[in-house]
C-alpha cells in the first residue's frame, strides 16, 4: 500500500473528526444517509471502492473515473413504514475532464391527517418529502488513484414549511494492481450547512466518512467487499468504531446472474435491543444482464422493523 493513500485517508479522519463530529440522532436530512441502490444495499453497503458501475456514484464519487461509456440507471425503494423513495443518475465521459455525472434522490413520507392542538382532525391532509439533486466529476490523479467530487442541493418540505442545504461529496479510490487489483475507498458525503431551517436553529446534515475495499477472488467467482461505516459519528470507545463494519460479497452464478449478500453489523446492533433480530443487518439480491441492461433486486432484513425491498434498472450507451 502506497505511503499517500495511507496519508490522505489519515488527513479525511483527522479533520472530520476534530471538525464535524456528531452524535447519533443529531442531524437533519436523514433520508441522504438511505440507500438507494439495489446493488449497493443487497452488498451491505459496500459500493465504496467499487469502480465503473454508476450506482457506485451514491458510495463514493470517484468510482466512475476511467469510465469510457455513457450509463443511466433508475431505481425504486419500498421503505419502512411504507415511505418511497428513489434515484435517477446519468454519467458519461466528457472530453478531456473525465467523467461528468447527475443524479436526483427522493423520498416521499405520503400524506398525513392534520390535527389541531388537542390532536383532533381538521379534515385536512398534508404532505412531506425531500429530494437532494447533485453533480459530480471524477478523473484519474495517476499511479493507481482516481478522485471524485461532487455537490448537491438539498431539499425538504412538510406542509408549507421547508428547509434546504448545500453539501459537498468527495472520494478517493486506489487500486493495488501488484495484488490482483485490490482496490481500497475512502469517501466523504453531505459536508455542507444549510441555507434554510425549519426553526431558528442551524440544523446538521449527516456527515458520512466510509472507509472500503473490494477484491475480486482469483479462484473463485466472487467479488469481495467490506468497509467500516459512519465514522463521524462520537463514540465512548474507539474499539466501537470497528463495531460498525459490513461485509458483501457478488457471486458470479453465469456471466448474466449475479447473487449478492451482504451483512451490516451497525443495522444489527441498532435493533437488537428491539427483541428478535434473526438476520437483522442481513441483506440479498440478484443481478441479471441482458443486452445492455441491468436489472438489480435487493431485500434488507430489518427485524422486528420490517423489510425493505429495492428494484432498479441501469444500462449503457
């Protein structure tokens, strides 16, 4: 491993750690820390050092550097609780600059009956939901390291009132060719303020600094993932960092299926208190290609909570 990745992932921690570290539960805009990919949440969330698949973008925006085609995809989330969301990106290289990319993220509460003081009905209905509409560039930075940086508008609105926010994406991905192409990430999401607040105090936005890496197995047909997961988040013990890893793996069943699974330690440990967590934190999917087209599932197991069930299509031009 080269001495400037170590440095660069040491400079990410220090600073987010000294200057925007928070406490859990304390942020607005919580559907930016969702996942929106198929392919990403079946892998527990592993996307963070994965390269040339769009989806990847939502992990970390470098992944797409070095990318020579035009992608699209869309995709769909039935949320907890029955909320909705989703996300449509375009990425395509762009002359000497490298790899432009667009992507829109939403997220539907639905509506709701609206009370008076004394919680009785007034027969009116209201609505809530959030979008975040970003712009990102990648590009190679030689010897193996690719970066990408991205910004976002970001929007939310329950009834007539609203808030919005300005937040900034960074990544680096560094691939190891002397080990098979082991590729290690480290990304940065949401580092911004807001522009607007739903009362006189300044909200947070969730920061997400991940740290990642991806090997494909060479006797094997498995593509292997791991990460460690929401490090800004303040913690008694620093043993209690580690605690919040996942692991995926993308099994190749033909050149057209792909199996995927994935565990994610943090969901796991977060319901556990809520009683039964058979597979809490346990996620799966399928990936089939035909054409130019992809077609991801992805189900994650939430326990007690419920499931969340995800359905995205992607291709290329």
């Amino acid at each position: 491993m080269k001495p400037k990745f170590l440095l660069l992932t040491m400079i990410f921690f220090i600073i987010v750690q000294n200057g925007w570290s928070q406490s859990a539960g304390t942020t607005s805009f919580e559907f930016l820390r969702s996942q929106y990919s198929p392919r990403g949440a079946a892998m527990g969330g592993n996307l963070i050092a994965i390269k040339g698949d769009i989806h990847s973008v939502l992990y970390n925006p470098a992944a797409l550097s070095g990318n020579l085609r035009r992608q699209w995809s869309v995709n769909y989330i039935d949320h907890l609780l029955d909320f909705q969301g989703g996300n449509l990106a375009y990425a395509q290289p762009f002359m000497n600059f490298g790899n432009l990319s667009a992507n829109l993220i939403y997220f539907n509460y639905g509506t709701f009956d609206e009370t008076d003081e004394f919680g009785d009905r007034t027969g009116q209905t209201f609505g809530a939901s959030e979008f975040a509409l970003g712009v990102g560039l990648s590009n190679s930075l030689g010897s193996g390291f690719d970066y990408g940086l991205g910004v976002k508008f970001v929007y939310s609105s329950i009834e007539s009132y609203s808030a919005s926010a300005v937040a900034v994406d960074a990544g680096i991905i560094y691939t190891m060719a002397s080990l098979d192409n082991l590729k290690l990430g480290v990304s940065l999401l949401n580092l911004g303020g807001t522009l607007s607040n739903y009362t006189d105090q300044r909200e947070k936005l969730p920061l997400l600094l991940r740290v990642g890496f991806s090997k494909r197995l060479a006797h094997l047909p498995l593509l292997f993932t791991g990460s460690l997961n929401d490090l800004t988040t303040s913690e008694e013990k620093v043993a209690d960092r580690f605690k919040k890893f996942a692991l995926g793996g993308e099994f190749d069943l033909t050149n057209a299926v792909k199996l995927r699974l994935g565990y994610q330690n943090e969901i796991h440990s977060s319901i556990k208190p809520l009683g039964r967590t058979v597979f809490g934190g346990v996620s799966l999917g399928l990936g089939v290609f035909w054409r130019s087209f992809r077609l991801d599932y992805s189900y994650s197991n939430f326990g007690d909570l419920g499931s969340q069930n995800r359905i995205g299509i992607s291709g290329s031009l």
